[in-house]
C-alpha cells in the first residue's frame, strides 16, 4: 500500500500530475522536496502541470532533473488554502499542487513548508557546457515590469552604469542573459558593451552559464536562485515588500550569496565592487 499521511487524504496514482507555479525559481522550490514526495508516496512518473505555462522556461525542468518525467501547460485556481499552506490535493485535473513561495513569501523557511517530507537543496540538475559563455561575469537586469514595480527610479543608467564598470573591472563585457520578456528593457541599455543572450537561450543552456560563472549580479528571479543552487557568487537585488526572513530561508548558508533591499542599494560602482569582491577568480 502507498503510503500517505494527513496532508495527502488518499493514496496517490502510479502516475501524478502536480501543479507548480509558472516561474522558475518558484518551481525550484517545490521540486527542492518533489524527491521526498515522489519517495514517500511510492510515485512512477510525475508531470509538472504549469500554471500560467505562456512564460516557458518552467516547461524545461524534465530535461534538467531525473525525478520529473514531463510538464505541460495547465491552468488551475489557488484558492485561500493553497495560498496559506502552499499545497492541495482537491483541484480538479491535478493530483496535487504543491506551491512553496505561498509560505517562504512569508518568511518561513523552505525546511518548514511541508516539513514531513525531506528537503534537498543539493538535487542535481544537468546543464550543456556552454563553451565560450563559461567563466563570465553575468548580468540579469530582467524586465521593464519588474524594474518599474520592484526597482524604481534606477531605470536604465543604473544597470548600463554597472555593466560598465563590470567590464572596465574585468576587461571584458559580461553576458546579459535573460527571456523574451526582458528583451525591451534590454534595448534601452545604450552606451554600454555587453555579450547580449536575450532569448537566445533555453533554460538548461541559460543554467549551464549561470552554474559556471565567475559572478551573477541582478533582480532576485528564477536565475538568482540557481545561482545560489550552483554556489555561484551572486548579487540579487530584492523588492522592500519581501518581509526579512525570505532572505535566509532557501539560501544555502555557505553560498556566496549578496541579498541588496532594492530601497537601500548604492550606486553602481558600489554594486560593481562587492560584485568583484566575491567572484570566483
């Protein structure tokens, strides 16, 4: 008999389709304790069903990962339930939906989301070499969206300045990574040289070059929290509405990993220094 407890009601099928969210650093988490649920559960074969799936990336994670098998695109509704607790059994067309950041959002720790089941921030995900794209200094400065809503008032000139600066450091442009949506943004960076991969890369490729770079600066996304997975050294700038302990409760403790509230962060020669003054050599 499978075994189940008192989140999950009834034994699941052989096969399970969980509901993840769209983004990849929230999927991440989920699947940091989707090895645990597929164990606990005696589970053959899982599909990532992903909600709001037109972003994408979410979609590559079974190429990536040996515990999950497929994804697709699927819509479902997160009700009050899922979005205090972070997980359902009882929507229709999925087994389960498992959706962490309803509690690290919060603060909580991702060790205390679903505490019955193991968490494992060390789950091998495969990435391509990336040849040339490896050993770089990395820039996301994601959306025009994102910047307007988490980091106003910085606009272009804060992140053509940084990449500047990236580049007189080091001697070579950094790469500008980044997906379709981040495409807009990125024609406004003018007078500045960088290596540009907007939309030119999936999300293994993408992953590949964040796990062998030599830094990653950039908004708090989906790419930011791989680089913590990687132990890249990593700069991510976070909006002021995410509460204190969100900073700490997914990060690996010995991760090179530099948290700057969007309100607080100094210009960028400062950004650039502490940047340079964890990167790999």
């Amino acid at each position: 008999m499978r075994a189940h407890n008192a989140r999950v009601l009834k034994p699941l099928p052989s096969h399970v389709r969980i509901g993840v969210p769209p983004g990849v650093g929230d999927t991440y988490w989920a699947l940091c304790k989707m090895e645990s649920f597929k164990e606990r559960h005696g589970i053959e074969h899982i599909t990532l069903c992903v909600k709001r799936a037109e972003l994408k990336r979410a979609l590559a994670w079974p190429e990536m990962v040996n515990f999950v098998d497929a994804a697709e695109e699927f819509e479902f509704g997160t009700n009050k339930g899922i979005r205090e607790t972070g997980f359902s059994c009882r929507k229709p067309g999925v087994d389960a939906v498992m959706w962490p950041n309803a509690v690290i959002d919060r603060g909580q720790h991702l060790r205390d989301w679903m505490p019955e089941y193991e968490l494992n921030l060390d789950f091998e995900i495969k990435t391509p070499r990336m040849g040339l794209f490896e050993n770089r200094h990395v820039v996301y400065a994601s959306s025009e969206g994102v910047n307007a809503h988490w980091f106003p008032d910085r606009g272009p000139g804060f992140w053509m300045a940084l990449i500047n600066k990236l580049a007189e450091k080091t001697g070579e442009p950094p790469l500008l990574i980044g997906a379709g949506w981040d495409s807009t943004f990125a024609r406004s960076l003018k007078n500045c040289e960088f290596i540009s991969l907007i939309d030119k890369t999936s999300l293994p490729e993408v992953t590949g070059i964040i796990r062998h770079a030599k830094s990653l600066t950039g908004m708090i996304s989906g790419m930011t929290i791989l680089g913590n997975h990687f132990r890249t050294p990593t700069v991510a700038i976070y909006p002021d509405r995410f509460e204190p302990g969100f900073l700490t409760s997914w990060i690996k403790p010995e991760t090179p990993y530099v948290p700057l509230k969007a309100s607080l962060v100094g210009p960028s020669s400062e950004v650039a220094d502490i940047t340079m003054s964890i990167a790999r050599k």
